[in-house]
C-alpha cells in the first residue's frame, strides 16, 4: 500500500489523499486536530489507532480523546504518569461522519514482541498480526480502490510507491522487496494503476537493476485503470507506465 509521511505543514493542504493515517499519533494540538476535522468534513478518510489525540503536544494527558467527535468512543481510564497507558478491549469502530470516513482501531498487534529495551532490529520488520485488519480499515476510509494496488504473495516484503512525472508523460510504480538480500524473490505480482481521467497506457515497461533485461508487458484496462504482472522481483522493478492521451 503506497504512503507519503505527513509532517505539520502538510496538514495544511492534504487535497490530494484520499485517507489520512494517525498511526497511534498521541500529540496533537487544537489546530492539528481542526485541520484533521477539516479533512473528514470534505468527504475524505481517517484511520486512527490506539492513543491517538489522547495527548497535547506538550504532552499533557487530555481527559478523553481529542478526535472522540470523530472517533466516537471513550479513552482507557488513565491510571497515572508512571502507569503505561492501555488500549481499548473493543473491535475496530468505522464511523461515517458527514461526507467523510473514520476508522478507529484499538491496538496494533505485533507479530513480535519487542520491549522497551530492546535495540529495533530487522527481526521485528514482521507485518502485524491483525495486517488485513489496518489494510480494510484504509481501504474502506478512502472509499473503495486505492490510486496503486499491488497484490502479492504474503511475505511481508514487498513495498510500492507510485510516482508522476507528469512532464513527460508517466506514471512509475517503485517496488522494492527487502527480502532479497537473503535471496527470497516474489514472484506473480499483480499490479493496478489508476490512470489519469483523459488518459491511457501506450507501453509499460520493466525496468531492474537484477541483471534482467528490461522487458515490455501487456496491460488490461477496466474502469480508468490498467492491470499487469510482474513475474519476478528479486531486489528491486520499476514499471515505466507510458501515458497518452485518450481518444474522443
């Protein structure tokens, strides 16, 4: 699933996402929290999980949750500053607010347990265990399909990101699997791209770094978008989607 990190002025302007995630994004302040607001109200998603907004930004605990408007529920009790705070015993809440989407999920379940103390290390790069549990609840929040899907054996591996260039006429898909150092490929990866509204696809390419040749593949378009395969990934593939504008 394709992502942008947000920082604090992008909240600003996020018109062009469809979804907005607060990845247990404890501190937010009065204004943040309006902007986010903002964003549901014209008809866009949310997807928030454990303590989000239950904290200042000078990190003082708030009495409740400071989205409860959208996230209609009640934080934990707080037990006190040295008590660690607990995630709600609940099953995930989607709410329909106005125009707009929110999702609230109590607890992302680790595939492994890390404490405190222990230094993040690439054994703990695990999808969680409740993965398809945060993939429905952004994909319900933004509406439907996403501008990039991209369908692959589940290892856990495997990261996309879309990009434009809008100036020459292309759209790329990045995919890159982090399992390829200890030389696991993916294989059979299904790929849908949301073309541009006016355009089509003359040629998508694969391009790699592997030792394979770049190669040419066939495109199914249905419903302004185009579908393809990618055969293998070892390291890294990136398909060259070449746009043209559609005939009247």
């Amino acid at each position: 699933m394709p992502f942008d990190i947000i920082f604090d002025q992008h909240l600003q302007n996020l018109s062009k996402y469809r979804a907005l995630v607060l990845a247990d994004q404890e501190c937010l302040d009065g204004e943040q929290m309006n902007l986010i607001r903002e964003f549901v109200a014209h008809g866009r998603g949310l997807v928030a999980t454990e303590q989000s907004s239950l904290y200042t930004t000078r990190r003082l605990r708030r009495p409740d949750f400071g989205l409860k408007d959208l996230f209609k529920i009640s934080a934990p009790l707080w037990q006190g500053p040295r008590a660690p705070e607990e995630n709600l015993e609940i099953g995930p809440r989607q709410n329909t607010i106005g125009r707009g989407r929110v999702a609230y999920i109590p607890s992302v379940q680790p595939a492994i347990e890390k404490s405190p103390a222990a230094n993040m290390s690439s054994k703990y790069w695990k999808l969680p265990l409740n993965s398809k549990e945060l993939i429905e609840a952004v994909r319900w929040a933004a509406g439907g399909s996403l501008s990039l899907e991209v369908t692959a054996p589940d290892t856990g591996a495997l990261v996309a990101e879309l990009m434009d260039q809008p100036a020459h006429g292309r759209r790329l898909v990045h995919l890159v699997n982090y399992a390829g150092p200890q030389g696991k490929q993916v294989s059979d990866v299904e790929v849908s791209v949301e073309l541009p509204e006016g355009n089509r696809t003359r040629a998508i390419t694969l391009l790699s770094p592997d030792g394979n040749e770049s190669r040419t593949v066939a495109g199914r378009v249905e419903q302004g978008r185009v579908g393809f395969m990618v055969p293998c990934i070892e390291t890294y593939t990136m398909a060259v989607l070449e746009l043209e504008q559609s005939l009247a």
